[in-house]
C-alpha cells in the first residue's frame, strides 16, 4: 500500500503567496495528472498569480467538467488580451450563472476558480453567491475568500462575523488532529482584517504586523506577505519602515494587483500633499481612479471615503 502524500508545504506556499515554491513542491509530488483536483484547481489559481498563460493552458486539460473548462478559458481569454478583468465582467458572468445545473453541481475547488475570476472582475457580490456557506462551510480557502469579498463590500460587519466562524471552525479541526497548513491561512486572513478596519487598535496592528514578520522569518518574504506588513506599518505611522518594505515588494513582483493597489496608494498619498501646487492634480487623480476601480477595499480609500463624508457634513 503506497504512504499517502503530504500535501503541507504546498498548502502552506500557496497560502503565503510564495506561489514558485508551491508549483515547485506539487510537481516534485507527482505528475499532474496524479494531483487531487483541489491541488490543480490551486495550482491553476497560482499560475494565474504568475500570469503563466501556457502553464495555465497545459493545466486545463487536466481538468474534466465543462464548466471549470469554460471559465478557466475566460481568465486565459483576459491574460492574453491583457485588459483590465472588469472590461470582460459581463461574459465572464454568463459563463459561470449561464447553466445553473451545472453550477449547482461543481465543488468547492471549482467554485472557489470562479469566485477568483469575478472578483478579478470587480464582481463581489456573484463571486459571493457562486460561495454560499451551505457549500463551503468546510473549506477554510473558500471562507477566508469570503471574508476578503466582503472587505470589497466595504461590510466590515460581515467580515468579521465570518472571522469569527473561520475561528471557531479551525479550533474544530485542531481538535480532531487535522491543523494541515490552514493556521497560515486564518494568521492572514486575522491580520487582513485587522489592517481594514478604521477601528482597530494599535495592539491588534501589532500582533498582525508580528504574525506578518514570524511567517516571513519562517518561510521566507512574499508579495503577500509584505504588503501585509506595509499596510501594519502605514497603520502605525511608520512611514519610512512602510516605503522600504513596499519597495522590497516591488522588487518581488512589481505587477501583483496588491503591490499595485498599495503602490498607488502610496502615491495618492504623497500627491494629496501637493494639492496646493495645481500641476498636481491630474497625478493625484490618477492613482485614486486607479484605486476606486481596482481596489476598492483599500484601507487608504476606506478612510479618504470617511474623510469626504466629515467634509460634506461639515459643509451642510
């Protein structure tokens, strides 16, 4: 009887965001063809991380329903034009609501590729309704999903009463034995949440920024994993701190949608400094267009919103 194999270090990679190592670990694992379809359907969602169109395609193959074909077909459509995903938001929705049986029978793996597609597109509210609780409600990736797609909703409420369920669900496992590498996944997702709200206390800025280092110190630094700890340190006012590790995430990969979002946050913020100087407008304009439309979560455009509204107040 052949060992069952330990699917950990990929787990835990993919989690992080340290998406070369995870495609390094699975395919030392086993040939492709061998993979569980939780593990190629994640594979498939890191080589779109790594914009690897052919590994994508090559992938598809593997993959044996029509309908998880089809919408992978569409992120591979959006790559290769190399357009925003919101300008195909519309045909993607048709494709993953357009034959409700077949919907109503994927898995969670298979939901969770078209969950990432619409929200890729802007499209919170169906990527939510493709996770319904009653689907995944023992799939911790689909529920730490949620609870970023609400962030996009700006229903912080919702968030973290889906926090709190992550929470208690992951101290069930705990207590059968089964951690597998879904800690990392709850560390983040605690710290995410800490970073969105407005409310949050410097304390829980800081133990998200701690768990933020430790993971790093321990695996190794990531996109994900720095611009984490560039929005605790931007929290915390730590502004030279918070440029440096923005850079260092830069340097990783300079067209991850998180590095782009805080780099134009970064540079909304210091053209919002030179408002006096009317040269400055259209480069202030520019980055917090860019955020509005593809990062609408943003920490920085949650409070500029809060900050507008005390103005409009003020005026009345």
């Amino acid at each position: 009887m052949e060992a069952a194999v330990d699917w950990y270090d990929f787990w835990n990679y993919y989690y992080l965001g340290k998406y070369q190592a995870a495609n390094d670990v699975c395919t030392t694992l086993l040939e492709p063809n061998q993979w569980p379809r939780s593990v190629l359907l994640a594979v498939i969602r890191l080589r779109l991380a790594l914009r690897d169109l052919e590994g994508i395609r090559a992938l598809r193959n593997l993959v044996n329903d029509t309908w998880t074909s089809s919408v992978i077909h569409e992120l591979i459509e959006t790559l290769q034009k190399n357009v925003p995903p919101i300008d195909d938001g519309e045909r993607l929705r048709s494709v993953v609501f357009g034959d409700g049986s077949a919907l109503d029978a994927v898995d969670e793996a298979g939901r969770l590729l078209a969950a990432l597609a619409l929200q890729r597109a802007g499209l919170y509210l169906d990527a939510l309704e493709t996770l319904p609780l009653s689907r995944c409600e023992n799939d911790a990736e689909s529920r730490a999903c949620r609870i970023c797609l609400w962030l996009h909703l700006n229903r912080l409420d919702r968030a973290q009463l889906e926090q709190q369920a992550l929470e208690h669900w992951f101290e069930r496992q705990l207590a059968d034995g089964d951690q597998r590498a879904v800690g990392t996944l709850v560390q983040l997702s605690r710290a995410t949440l800490a970073v969105a709200s407005n409310d949050a206390e410097d304390v829980a800025i800081e133990a998200a920024l701690r768990s933020c280092r430790d993971l790093a110190e321990r695996y190794g630094p990531s996109t994900k994993l720095l611009n984490l700890t560039y929005l605790c340190l931007v929290r915390l006012g730590r502004t030279e701190a918070s440029e440096s590790t923005l850079q260092q995430a830069m340097n990783l990969d300079a067209q991850d949608p998180d590095t782009m979002a805080n780099t134009a946050a970064s540079a909304a913020k210091t053209s919002m400094m030179m408002m006096a100087f009317p040269e400055a407008a259209t480069a202030t304009q520019r980055p917090i267009e860019y955020l509005r439309k593809y990062a609408p979560w943003h920490p920085w455009i949650r409070a500029q919103d809060d900050f507008e509204r005390k103005l409009r107040g003020l005026a009345t």
